[in-house]
C-alpha cells in the first residue's frame, strides 16, 4: 500500500476512515447519487461489454487464443452451473449467471486496487471524495438482488401462473385440508412467504455487501499502519481477498440461479 | 449508509448488460461451443470409421493377395502340366513319324530290291538263253527243255 492518507486526509485515523468511506455523491436523501460507484460499476460494464462484444464478433472455433480462452472456460463453468443448478430451459438464464458473475467479480476485483491510489488520483485532480468499490456500497448489490428478485416474480408467475403464485402466498408453507384450518393458516402462509420470498434478495444483496464492505474496512485499517509494516498483513488480506471476491462473485451467481430455479418450478400439489 | 437512486441506476446498467452480454457473447459463444463439440465428435466418430474401413480394407487386401498367389500357384502348375504333356505329344508324334518314315522307307527298299532282283532275273534268263542259244545252237529244243529252264529260274 501507499502512504498517500497522510497527503490526502492528515487528520488523523477517524477522519481518514471516514473519508474513505465517503461516497462523491450530489442530491441529498434518497435522491442521492453516488456518482463514484455509477461510474466505477458502469465502467466495468463497458469494458466487459466492449470485451464481449470483440470476443463474440471475432470467435475462432479452431484456434481459440487469450481472452476467448479465458472467456470459454468461465462460460462453460457458469454453464455447468445452470444446468446442474436450474431445471428446464430459459435462454435469459446463462447470460445473466455470467454478467453477474463477470461483473460482480470485476466490481470486487476494484478491493484489490491499493486502497489510496485511485482516491489519490481523483484528489489531484481535484475530485475530494471517492469510494472505488462499487460492491461495497449498498446500493449495488442491492440493485442487482432487486434485479433478480424482480426476475423471481416474473419466473414464478410464468410458471404457477398468477393464481398459482397468489395460492403460492396463501397456502404455503403451512398446507391444510380442512377448509377453516386453512383459512386460518392464511395470515400466517402469508406472513412467512413474504418473509421468505423478501430474505432471499435482501440476504444475497447484504452478503455480498457486508463482505466486501468488511474487506475494503480492513484495507483501510491496514493502510493506517506504517508504512514499513504494511506488507506483511496487506499482502496476506490481498491474497485471502481473491478468495473472497471470486467466492462471493460465484455465491451471489448461484444463489441467482438456485433461486430462479426454484421459482420456475410449477407449485406442487398440497400437500 | 441508505439506499439510494444509485440503486436504480445500477438496475438499468445490470439490465442492459446482461441483454448485451446474451446477445453478443453469451449466444454466438455457446452456439460455435457446441458447433466445435459436434465437429469435434462427429470428427472423431469419422477417424473411427476410417479406421475401422481401412483394417477392412486391409484384411481385403491380404485376401486378394492370397487369392492372387494361389492363382498364379494353380496358372503356372497348369502351365507346366501342359507343357510337360506338350513335350510328351511332341515325343510320341515324332516317334511315330519316325517309326512311319522308316516303315516308308524299309518298304521303298524292299519294293526297290523286288524290282531289281525281278529286273537282274530277267536280265540273268535272257543272257544265259542267249548264251544257250550261242553254244547249243539248234541243238537245243526249246520245248523240250522247257521245264530244265524253269527250273533254273525257279533256282535263281
């Protein structure tokens, strides 16, 4: 790591934190932007489209070199993913595994950066604040659980139809057989469905938040020793951290596609 | 730490990358992935025919071989049998053309001595009568001696 905190908040180490956890932002209240993780999460959805886009126009079957390679093996291992994880067939399920994959590791990948440089850059040039990691503001993994929970509900009504997905709501996960018992149990199914159906985006989004939240806060603490000793716990958490941006980059992917298998399943019978 | 209209942004940026990513890698990668692993397949189950074909091909091959060779086998004993009765025909047509040759000619040669002998007899007769008739003269009656004079010819 740098010694560039001094330069850039010299304060002393609250101040420092908290202006590394301080997103450029305009608005105020809900309507704040924070235009540094737009700009970071859009950025990479550029490059990876640009790469996509280069790689898919220009594919050689025989003779497949660099990032063709690099791409057909985390295709196929997404792919193998799907099939093993979503039953039936829907076209929107591989690319999405994949963007999600790609962009969630990249985004994560941007905790490796050495947490002052880019801020560094940005404070030359007069930018004051500047949080790198998209992924570890709440608001995009929350986008992308949002996302996908959207596509839950559209996966389960195309599936259970919307009677099927009401009934869904209704009687389930407390089934009975006696009419009155059932309408009693009703409060109570829908209760626990929405608590079910709600926990699955919220829970991927905060995991992933709150691990590479907690990933980028380490760094953090780690820049704040000196500068001599630095290497030695900022080179172990960097490596333990590829670990953790591909796992939380593949979790987040196979909790995506888990979940939309299970709601394109047709409802079972009452059981 | 709240959520924000960033959220909303990000959605959107989601949206549209996953959509660019389906149609412009996802779809034309695993479309040439599994026209490569067809290829692939439908290259090996060829290379499997083929070899399979030429070890049929093979084994027609040293059959013809054996084939051939018996052929050749059997053409040159018949070619020799033939040629050995050949010989044998041509042995006996010259014995026997021989054998006649020499039959012709014993026969021209006796028919030869019959002649000259018939001829020397005649000659002999003649001269000893006319030599008889010099000495003898009248004396001799050639009636009456006839039968002497057969039987001298007889003789001769």
């Amino acid at each position: 790591m740098n010694e560039a905190h001094e330069t850039v908040a010299g304060h002393g180490p609250v101040e420092y934190i908290q202006h590394h956890l301080h997103n450029l932002s305009i608005g105020e209240g809900f309507w704040t932007f924070h235009i540094d993780t737009f700009f970071f999460a859009f950025g990479i959805a550029i490059l990876i489209g640009f790469v996509a886009k280069k790689i898919g126009d220009n594919l050689n079957p025989d003779n497949p070199t660099g990032m063709q390679n690099l791409l057909e093996i985390i295709l196929e291992f997404v792919g193998q993913q799907v099939k093993d994880a979503f039953n039936g067939y829907n076209p929107l399920i591989g690319p999405l595994a994949l963007t999600i994959f790609v962009w969630v590791f990249l985004m994560n990948a941007m905790d490796l950066l050495p947490v002052d440089l880019l801020p560094w850059v940005a404070t030359e040039m007069g930018i004051p604040y500047l949080k790198v990691v998209p992924t570890a503001n709440l608001d995009t993994p929350l986008s992308l659980a949002a996302s996908v929970f959207m596509l839950i509900v559209i996966f389960n009504i195309k599936a259970k139809g919307g009677i099927g997905f009401v009934n869904m709501f209704l009687f389930h996960p407390f089934p009975a057989d006696n009419p009155v018992v059932k309408i009693i149990l009703i409060p109570f199914n829908i209760m626990m469905t929405t608590i079910e159906e709600l926990s699955k985006p919220i829970s991927m989004g905060l995991r992933l938040f709150g691990n590479m939240f907690a990933g980028e806060l380490i760094f953090i603490l780690i820049a704040l020793l000196p500068w001599w000793v630095q290497f030695i716990p900022g080179g172990l958490w960097a490596i333990f951290h590829i670990l953790i941006i591909t796992l939380q980059a593949f979790i987040f992917m196979l909790l995506t596609v888990v979940y939309l298998g299970m709601a394109n399943q047709a409802l079972e019978a009452d059981h | 730490m709240s959520i924000t209209v960033t959220l909303f942004g990000q959605m959107i940026t989601f949206g549209i990358l996953v959509l660019f990513i389906w149609k412009y890698l996802w779809g034309p990668m695993t479309t040439m992935m599994e026209d490569r692993t067809k290829r692939i397949a439908d290259g090996l189950a060829a290379s499997e025919r083929g070899k399979q074909d030429l070890e049929i091909a093979q084994q027609r091959a040293a059959q013809r071989l054996r084939e051939a060779k018996q052929d050749a086998a059997d053409i040159v004993n018949a070619a020799n049998k033939r040629a050995s009765e050949i010989i044998e025909e041509s042995k006996e047509q010259g014995r026997q053309e021989g054998k006649r040759q020499l039959d012709a000619a014993v026969a021209e040669i006796e028919q030869e001595i019959n002649r000259a002998k018939g001829d020397l007899r005649r000659h002999f007769i003649n001269l000893t009568l006319d030599t008889a008739k010099k000495v003898l003269g009248r004396e001799i009656d050639a009636s009456a001696h006839n039968d002497i004079m057969n039987e001298m010819i007889k003789k001769l």
